[in-house]
C-alpha cells in the first residue's frame, strides 16, 4: 500500500521535492502539496483503493504524511471490507 | 471590533487536472449547483472561475479555524450577486463553526488570471460570542 500511496502522491501532489525520498511520515504539506493537489490525491486515492473518504476525513491531519493516509486507508477498508 | 482574514491561492491547472482525471465526481464533490452553474458558459466550464472559488473556500477555511475537523467544500458556497460581486454563504458545520467562535458578516474578494486564482476573505469577531470558549462555558 506505501508503494501505491507514494505513486499517486507523486502523480498528483505536486511536491517541489521527490516522493521516493520521503520518509513516511514526514510532512506533505511542508513537502509543497498544497490543499488543492491534496484534493487530487484524495480523489486518485479513491479510485485506486476503491473507497470514498467520508466528511469526517476531509481534514488536513488525514492527508499531511503518507503514513497518515495508510492509516485513513486501513482504517476505511476495514469499515468497507471490499466483498 | 476585532476581524479575522484568510487568504488563498490556487493553480487553475491544478483544477484543470482535476476537472480532466475526475470529472463530475471532482466537480459535485467540492462544488455546489449553484457555484457549477456560475462558472459555467456556452463554451464550457471555465476552471479559472472554479479555482476561484476553491481559494474562497480555503481562505473562509483560514477564518473558521477549525481544530482537526473535516469541513464538507460544499458548506461553503460563493454566490454571485447580480452585479458581478461575490459574497461567501456557509451552511451546516461551517455556519455552526462560525457560530461557535463568534464569526460573522463574512467578506470576500476573488480574483483570477490564467495560471492562478486567489481569494480574501475577512470576519467581524465578536470575542463576546465564541459559545466554544472554555472560559465563557463554566
């Protein structure tokens, strides 16, 4: 899933610095994304993991480290067992 | 009287890719009827305007403060005025937020050129009325 996450990270975050030597939890937000390439990488994330984040999630804390979404991720799935 | 502001900036080719990659999910998720029917022309939507009022949104996000709370796009809403000007309306958790930290008569600005758009928005903040005030909750 880390591998997933730092693909479309670096597909549509558009950091000023390279995902792949990003640790994981270091902080997007410094990284360049800005809020509305966190909103592509939500969306991107969405489709590929085929969740939808709920209005509780639309917050930054969710979305500032790839760690902090792998955690948004488990978390979803385990509430959406995919059938 | 005390005020509060917020200011956003965003990339209109940021919205392009948005509005290219997700399509209406993009659309419909961030923005209402209203402000889709406002950025909408004969030749099509026009992401300048849209980028717009995402940096609307982000900049009332900016007054509203709220503590590691998601706050639905849509609850904020731009709405064009007859004359050309925008005001900023908010509806369910964002009006209750404002509500609670005492923010009222919202104001806002946006402006827009090819490449990014960004928006002002500023609050009276009646210190008297912020119901989420320890201090006022005993």
């Amino acid at each position: 899933m880390n591998e997933d996450i730092r693909q479309i990270i670096a597909a549509h975050g558009r950091l000023s610095v390279d995902v792949a030597g990003l640790a994981p939890d270091a902080d997007l937000y410094h990284a360049g994304m800005t809020s509305h390439a966190s909103v592509n990488v939500m969306l991107a994330l969405e489709d590929h993991f085929d969740i939808e984040f709920p209005d509780r999630m639309l917050k930054r804390s969710v979305f500032e480290s790839i760690s902090a979404i792998e955690r948004a991720l488990t978390e979803l799935r385990t509430e959406t067992p995919v059938s | 009287m005390a005020m509060r502001v917020g200011i956003d900036l965003v990339s209109v080719d940021s919205v392009r890719e948005s509005i290219r990659e997700h399509g209406d999910r993009y659309l419909k998720r961030i923005y209402t009827e209203g402000e889709l029917s406002d950025c909408h022309t004969p030749q099509g939507i026009v992401a300048e305007r849209l980028a717009a009022r995402f940096a609307a949104k982000e900049a009332t996000l900016k007054v509203l403060r709220p503590v590691d709370e998601g706050i639905p796009w849509r609850t904020i809403e731009v709405v064009r005025q007859g004359a050309g000007w925008v005001e900023v309306e908010l509806s369910g958790r964002a009006a209750d937020l404002a509500a609670e930290g005492g923010l009222s008569d919202f104001a806002l600005s946006i402006s827009h050129e090819a490449d990014y758009a960004s928006a002002i928005v500023i609050a009276e903040l009646d210190l008297r009325d912020q119901r989420s005030d320890p201090m006022m909750s005993s």
